[in-house]
C-alpha cells in the first residue's frame, strides 16, 4: 500500500518501520529533519510539509506529541487539508483529546475527507513487532477500508464507538496505568521500609490479588534492575492523566483517587518529564527515602519472561 506518515518519533518511527518491512510504499514527514534523512535511507521518501505528503497519499497517518500538533498538522496553512483529495483518510494515532478531533473531523468532513481515531498501546518493543493494541474510533465503513493497514501495526483492533472514542478509551486506559504504576511503587516501598525485599514482594503479589501489569511486567523488566529504559515518558503520562481528568470534569464527575494520582505525576515531570515514565517510582523512592531494588541478581531477560508466562498460565 501507499502510506504517508507524519511523526518519527519512539512510536511513529516503529510504525514507519514496521509498514516498510511489510512491502508498503512509505512517505513520511518530521519537523526533524535528521530523522527524516534515516528514514529516507530505509527506504522512505520525503515530502517536503504535510501538504506535499496529502497531496501524494490518500492515506495518512499522524502519531504526534498533543492534540494542538495535531490541529496545526491537519488544519494549518500547510497542513494536510490543503493537499488531500476527496476521498482521501487521516488515520490518527496521537493520544489526543477527543473534542479537538471530533472538530477536525468536522472540516474533514465537509471537504469529502474520512478520518478514524486510532491510538496505540503496547509500547516500543511491540511496535517493532508489529503487536500494538488499537482502539479506534469513526465509521465502520472507514475502519473496514484502512483495516489491512491496522493489521500490519497491531493484533488487538477494536472498533469502540464513534469518532473520538478511540482517544477516550485510550486516556482512560493510561490513567490505569499510571494508578497502577504509583500504587505499586509506593506499596513496594512500604515493604521495603518494613525489612522486606522488593522482589520477593513482587513474586507474593503476583501470585496474589494485587497484580498488575505494572507489578507483573514493568516493575521485574524496568525498576528493579534500574533499566528505566525511556520509551513512554513522563511528560507523556502526566498529559495522558490530564486528558482523563478533563473528560471527568467536563461529565461533573469527581474523581478523587485520580486526582491524587494526578498529583504524583506532577512531581513526576519536576522530577524528570523526559525519563521513561517507570522512573514514577524514583520519585516515590525520593519521598520514602528508599530503593526499590533488587538484592540478588533478577535474572536473564529470557528467565524474567518465563517466569511472567508462568504467571499468566496460573490465571
């Protein structure tokens, strides 16, 4: 297929990737203009604004930082809008708020311009393998047509609703994320601070009802190893929990567990915005003056997901 994606960045460039491994003819945009000659020497071709990239691909893909990116990208005076033709689709990856991209898709609309919502989850390593989780928002009709493209990026694409719930759901799933990432460090460090070890903590709890995936996954393969390898930062998290709080708000719903967490992550991005966002529990370590670490060695990579598919074969 004929694709153009705008946004080279952790998740963007992976998917660029990845489409081009699978055959597809790929025109890509960045503002980074180093990035774009990598992604020339893979194969890609560049287009010079998104205007040139519309006007060469009646598909586009956008994974950019916020929605207000994506508004200038799509509707600016040199944006998309100005080169698409008729019958053309923007297939937006952002994690975005779903307000501004139900007004985009207004436009789009009335210019004869299909557009779905479709961000992403799973992280880099699964964007490389082409196993992504997408949540889409928009018209059946158009979710069919790009489908065979969502099939290269990801092996869990659901529909969820109308244009615009695909950014809902997906707020809604990183403030999980992040309860869950805060709660379980802050649990560990209690433990820690009683004389226990960390990863003894973590074997009882996953074998037990506090599991996560934070406590099954990311904690074992990021912090108590001190990898805290960046590929979702802080920064990222923080406006992710912001978008869910403001959809509570603008539905007068309290949400008082997630304004806490909402809090914690702000003194994440004091902290450090642009470490990985597993470095949240640095910064519960930092208020309860201890480590979260391991004492013996954790184990080969290989050793570490044995002992998750284990966890999982006993639910």
């Amino acid at each position: 297929m004929k694709v153009g994606l705008i946004g080279l960045g952790n998740m963007g460039g992976r998917i660029a990737k990845r489409l081009l491994q699978e055959g597809n003819r790929i025109s890509i945009y960045d503002k980074n203009p180093q990035i774009i000659q990598e992604f020339v020497a893979y194969g890609a071709e560049a287009a010079t604004n998104p205007q040139a990239l519309a006007a060469k691909n009646e598909i586009i893909i956008t994974v950019l930082p916020n929605a207000e990116i994506v508004k200038e990208v799509v509707l600016g005076n040199e944006g998309l809008i100005k080169g698409f033709k008729p019958g053309s689709t923007l297939i937006e990856m952002t994690t975005s708020l779903p307000e501004v991209t139900r007004d985009i898709g207004k436009v789009l609309y009335e210019n004869g311009i299909s557009i779905i919502d479709a961000p992403i989850s799973g992280g880099v390593k699964k964007a490389e393998t082409g196993e992504l989780s997408i949540m889409v928002g928009g018209e059946e009709a158009v979710f069919s047509r790009v489908l065979p493209i969502l099939n290269q990026i990801g092996t869990t694409i659901i529909l969820v609703g109308e244009l615009g719930a695909g950014h809902t759901i997906k707020a809604i799933n990183n403030l999980l994320c992040a309860t869950t990432l805060g709660i379980t460090a802050e649990a560990l460090a209690l433990g820690v601070k009683m004389g226990l070890d960390p990863e003894k903590m973590l074997k009882v709890i996953n074998n037990s009802s506090g599991r996560s995936h934070s406590s099954e996954v990311k904690f074992p393969q990021q912090v108590l190893n001190r990898k805290f390898e960046v590929g979702f930062t802080i920064d990222l998290m923080y406006k992710d929990i912001s978008i869910a709080l403001s959809l509570a708000q603008d539905q007068d719903l309290p949400l008082g567990i997630s304004e806490a967490v909402l809090q914690l992550w702000k003194k994440g991005v004091t902290y450090g915005g642009d470490l990985d966002h597993t470095a949240i529990a640095k910064v519960v370590e930092q208020m309860a003056g201890v480590e979260i670490k391991s004492t013996e060695k954790i184990g080969t990579d290989e050793e570490i997901s044995q002992f998750i598919d284990l966890q999982g074969q006993r639910k």
